[in-house]
C-alpha cells in the first residue's frame, strides 16, 4: 500500500498535493470515531448543532480561497464556477 494519496492537475498531469494514506486499522477506528460521534450529535440540541454548524461555516468562509484554488486547480474548472 502507498503512504500517500497523490493529487494530480488531469490538464498537464503535473503533481499538486500529497496527502496521507491511512491503512484499514486506522480507517476503521476513525470509523467506529464516526459513529460515536453521530451518537452524541443525535443527542445534541438544535442550539448545540447550530453552534457547531456556524463554527463550520466559519472555517469555511476563512480558508475559502485556499479550498477554492485546489478545487479548481483539481478539476480543472474555471474558478468562478
């Protein structure tokens, strides 16, 4: 199995970023990390979940450009789309 996963630009085949390749222990375990969480989610408030949803959007909205550039570059879509 390879270490890592690697991004590649489909126009000019060019590399544009590594990222880790986990093994299946470790994807079961974030799994079974999933589930647990689903549970306690469930059980949050509609309070508590649109707290953590605005954190979300937050985050999103502070590292848009960031997250708008390797999409672009991934897909090869102009970037306004």
């Amino acid at each position: 199995m390879n270490d890592e996963l690697i991004s590649l630009n489909p126009a000019t085949g060019k590399e544009i970023k590594r990222y880790p390749a986990d093994g299946s222990a470790v994807v079961e375990a974030k799994l079974n990390q999933a589930k647990k969480s689903f549970e306690q989610w469930k059980k949050m408030s509609v309070a508590e979940r649109a707290a953590h949803l605005k954190s979300l959007a937050d985050y999103l909205q502070q590292h848009k450009d960031e997250m708008a550039e390797i999409a672009t570059t991934e897909m090869r879509k102009p970037f306004a789309q």
